[in-house]
C-alpha cells in the first residue's frame, strides 16, 4: 500500500470533529440532491450536438471549474529547455531502454522538473506512454539503481525511507507496487513519471519554491483567489511534460495516457480536461474534487478537503464548504470535459473516504457527453460488484477489493482498456 496514503487518511480522520458536517459513510445517510444539468448552458439552452457542446458548453464547464474549484491555469508560455542527462539502453536486466530529462522553466532556468522515462527495448518504432506524477521522487517507482534520488523537500514518509522530508537511498523502489513498470513494458507502453514536488511542494506555505513563482507579479507570494492551487501546478506540468513526449522520438505522442493516484488522480483528470492532446485519462481512487460527485456529502468533503489541504484548490472552492449544492458545478461534468476521448475510473472497496459510488456515478452521469459522439457510456447507475470491471464504450470503471492505493490489478484493467483504445 501507499506509504502515505495511511498517513494522509489518519489526519484526515482525526481532524473529522473540527468540521461542521457529519462525516457520512453509510449509503443510507446520503440526503437527496439534484445535480446540474450536463447538457444545459447557463443561458438553459440545451445542448443537443457535438458541436454545441464543443463551441458552447464544454468552454462554458472549463471556466466554472478554473473559477470555482481549481484556479485558473495561466495563460502566458514560460520559455522551456529540455535536457537529457541519462540514457541506458539496456535497463532493468535488459527490457528497458531509460532515459531521464531535466525540463527547466524561466529565461534563466529558475524552476524545473525530472522526468524519467522507460520504453520497452524489444519493440521498434515508437510507442504509447502512461504518464503520471509520482508522491515521493522518481526514485520510488522501481529499485532501478540508475534512478536519480530526489533532492526536494517530500512530503510525508515512514523512516529510514524518507528522513526529515528528504528522500534516501532506502526509497528507491518503496512504491514499486504502485506502478509495476515491468508489466507496462511487458505490454508494450512505455511509462514517463515526475514527482509532483518538483512542480509544487505539497504543503501550504510553500508557493516561493514551485511553478507559481514563476507566474507572481511584483511582491505577490500567495494565488489569488481565483487562480490555481497545487492541483492546478501539478495539471499544468503534466502537459509540460507532453510538451517533451512530443518532441521525443521514441514516444507516440498521439497515445499518450495521464494517470494518477488519490489527489494525483485529481491532477491527472484535471490535466485530461483542459488538455486534449493526452489521448486517454485514468483516475485512481481520485475522490472528492476528483471523480466523485460532491453533492453527496460522502466521505471526505468540500469543507474537509480545503481545511487539511487549503493550498491544493483556489481559494474560491472554500466559499463551497457546506455549501455543496451551491457549487454551479459537479464532477460528472469534470468526465465529461475528457469526452470523446477514453476514461477509465477506479475505486477500491474499502476506501470509503474517496466515495466509490460517487465516483461511479460521476462516469454514468457524464455519459450524455460520450453520447453526442455515438460513444456509449455507462448503462447504469447501480455500482458493479468487486473486481467486475465494467463499461462497453469509452467510459470504464473498476470497484476493486482493498483500500486506497494503486496497485497490479487496477493496472491490469488500464492496459486493457488501453490496448481497446490506444492500440486502434
């Protein structure tokens, strides 16, 4: 399991009498509400075509989520300069072919990021990749000795693999479970990964040392209200990352996948919805302000979330904090921003706090969206069983047994939906 996961959901569990909402983990507790209607403008003109939806209503839903949950990403380029500093053509025992670039933002290269890249060596041409960004530093995805350590600030972590929020030796490979690179390869894909620290450390005074620096004006140290948090940080350099997939020949830049895990998951579908180029989306086990309907008050909430994370959404978000019903949006019209590109959605059986059937019924009720496409969505409100992967069309979904982590089954069920979509 994710070592910081158990961490981050202990906090969470014992700060629960500091709020005002009752904490509902019981089906039965989950009151009535009434979503916004997908496929209605805010002019209540109903959506009926795709092109209404593209030219009308999907701008429409991009802005509300900048202006109300996520910030507002800036919209002014940063010059870029991509460096590779490894390259080994026989990794991992030989099935690997690795290579590790430095991306440096600002005229003067202020800020930058570590991407580490693994393509399969028995497969010519190029191939399709899984990109996401790691918790703890390149490092922790395989035991890889070639891994380049993280210097930067980390931020949780069980001793001796992470000592004073820095990462050691003893990390490498700590959350190998999670991304099972040998399998990937073994399918054919290859995997690019960052370390979401390297864009924005993941704590609430730390808006100096990430990207945001490099958008502040003149004696500016916080966002302002409106504009992005951390979640916003991290979704904006996984495109800059794609920015570097398609200039590497060795990726097809067509196929490229984002996925993430927990508040990474969150990143990774807000990343899908603003940046159509990424070919397919993969939440894992996102929850609240990821895939999973807010209006049901289930698990973590808004009120929860802003108060043990306040740097990861706008600050306008916190406005929504008991208040969900009042939130213009909710997060069925998130999937529905990926339309008509493939989305796969996954939830484990025991992790209540991130609300399974929330984030269920957010593929189900974004299907409309896949419809206007003659794409077929989920068929049904009903959470399948454990381990009974579900959807026919480009909305997948997966209830897997266990807790909150990623882990080989969910992965299995990504490359096989992936080999469906990506592989066409």
């Amino acid at each position: 399991m994710m070592k910081f996961a158990a961490v981050l959901l202990t906090f969470n569990l014992v700060t629960q009498p500091l709020f005002s909402q009752k904490t509902i983990r019981d089906e039965s507790q989950v009151v009535s509400y009434v979503l916004p209607d997908l496929l209605k403008t805010r002019s209540g003109k109903m959506v009926r075509t795709k092109r209404d939806w593209e030219k009308t209503r999907r701008p429409e839903l991009l802005s509300l989520f900048s202006e109300n949950v996520y910030g507002k990403t800036p919209s002014e380029k940063v010059p870029m300069r991509f460096v590779q500093y490894d390259a080994d053509s026989n990794a991992l025992g030989g099935q690997a072919i690795r290579k590790q670039v430095t991306v440096y933002f600002g005229k003067k290269g202020e800020r930058s990021m570590d991407i580490l890249l693994y393509f399969p060596r028995n497969v010519k041409g190029s191939v399709p990749v899984f990109l996401g960004l790691n918790f703890a530093g390149n490092q922790v995805v395989h035991q890889d000795p070639g891994i380049t350590i993280t210097k930067r600030w980390v931020r949780d972590g069980v001793a001796p693999v992470i000592v004073e929020h820095r990462a050691t030796e003893a990390s490498r490979g700590s959350q190998a479970g999670d991304w099972v690179v040998e399998d990937i390869l073994a399918r054919g894909y290859g995997l690019a990964t960052v370390f979401c620290g390297d864009l924005q450390p993941d704590r609430p005074d730390s808006f100096n040392e990430g990207v945001h620096s490099l958008f502040f004006k003149e004696g500016q140290n916080m966002p302002q209200s409106d504009e992005w948090g951390a979640i916003g940080a991290w979704a904006w350099g996984l495109s800059r990352a794609m920015d570097y997939l398609e200039t590497d020949k060795m990726v097809d830049a067509t196929k490229v996948a984002v996925i993430g895990h927990s508040r990474l998951g969150k990143a990774a579908l807000w990343a899908g919805a603003q940046d159509q180029r990424f070919a397919m989306v993969v939440s894992n086990n996102s929850g609240e302000g990821g895939a999973a309907i807010t209006r049901r008050k289930f698990g973590e909430t808004i009120e929860i979330i802003n108060k043990a994370f306040p740097h990861w959404f706008s600050g306008n978000y916190k406005q929504f904090g008991g208040r969900e019903d009042a939130l213009p949006v909710d997060y069925h019209e998130l999937i529905a921003l990926i339309a008509p590109r493939p989305v796969y959605i996954a939830s484990a059986s025991e992790d209540w706090w991130a609300d399974p059937k929330g984030e269920y019924l957010s593929g189900y009720y974004a299907s409309p969206a896949y419809a206007l496409y003659g794409s077929e969505g989920l068929s049904t409100p009903e959470l399948p069983e454990t381990n009974r992967p579900t959807g026919a069309g480009k909305i997948g979904y997966h209830l897997r047994k266990g807790g909150h982590t990623m882990n080989r089954y969910d992965w299995q069920q990504y490359l096989h939906f992936a080999d469906k979509w990506l592989r066409r």
